[in-house]
C-alpha cells in the first residue's frame, strides 16, 4: 500500500468525523475554549462568538468536502494514480494551513488542525523519496 494511501485514509476517516461538529454543534468547541478564560467579559464578547461560530460552520463545510476528497483519492473505490494523490494531498495540506491560521487569527481558537497538515507534508516528503 502506499504510503500517501494511508495517510488520505487517515485524513478522511478525521475530517469525515469531524465535520459534523464544526457545521452542526461549533459551540461545543467555543464552549470548551471559553470555559478556560476568567469570568471578566467584554461588552464586545456576544459579537466575537457569533463571528466565531459562523467561521467554526464554514470550516465545517469544507473540511466535509475534503474528507470526501481525499476518501477518493485512497484509491478505495476505482483505481487513482499517485500523481493525483500528490495533487490532492498538497491542495489539502494548504488548505489545512490556512485553516489554521484563519482560525488563529479571527476566532482567537488556538486549538487547531495543523497536525493534518504536518502529517500530510510528512506523508508527501515520504512518498518524494521512496
């Protein structure tokens, strides 16, 4: 099996999983980020959450999309060359990244999904040089 195989597998049985939690229930994850800050709040506070929630559910969608992505590209279902797995797992490794960042950046949530793309660019320098 190869090993950008294995590595799409892994991204999609993730982001499949969880994808519903971003679109459906982000205030879970708000929730959680939250519960760690101190009981003083800003008056600016309900229009932070709510631009935080928005940015949560649309992560959402296209992390769902992705999964779907990178579960065809595994090869499990029709035969794909390795060519198109190189071409979906760096789209996605860069997607992954500004993810990230965006989410750093406008929601203040640190908890984000930059283990995918290390493992993702792990995974296309392994298949560069076996």
């Amino acid at each position: 099996m190869q090993i950008l195989s294995v590595v799409l597998a892994y991204h999609s049985l993730v982001t499949l999983a969880f994808s519903p939690i971003l679109m459906f229930a982000p205030e879970m994850l708000t929730k959680a980020d939250q519960a760690k800050k101190s009981d003083d709040v800003p008056a600016s506070a309900s229009i932070k959450s709510d631009k935080s929630t928005v940015i949560m559910r649309i992560c959402g969608i296209w992390v769902f999309y992705g999964g779907l992505t990178s579960l065809y590209a595994t090869g499990y279902f029709t035969a794909v060359t390795n060519e198109l797995q190189v071409v979906v797992s760096g789209a996605l490794m860069l997607t992954h990244l500004a993810e990230a960042v965006v989410k750093m950046i406008y929601t203040g949530n640190h908890m984000s999904n930059t283990h995918v793309f290390i493992l993702l660019l792990v995974g296309l320098i392994l298949n560069h040089i076996i």
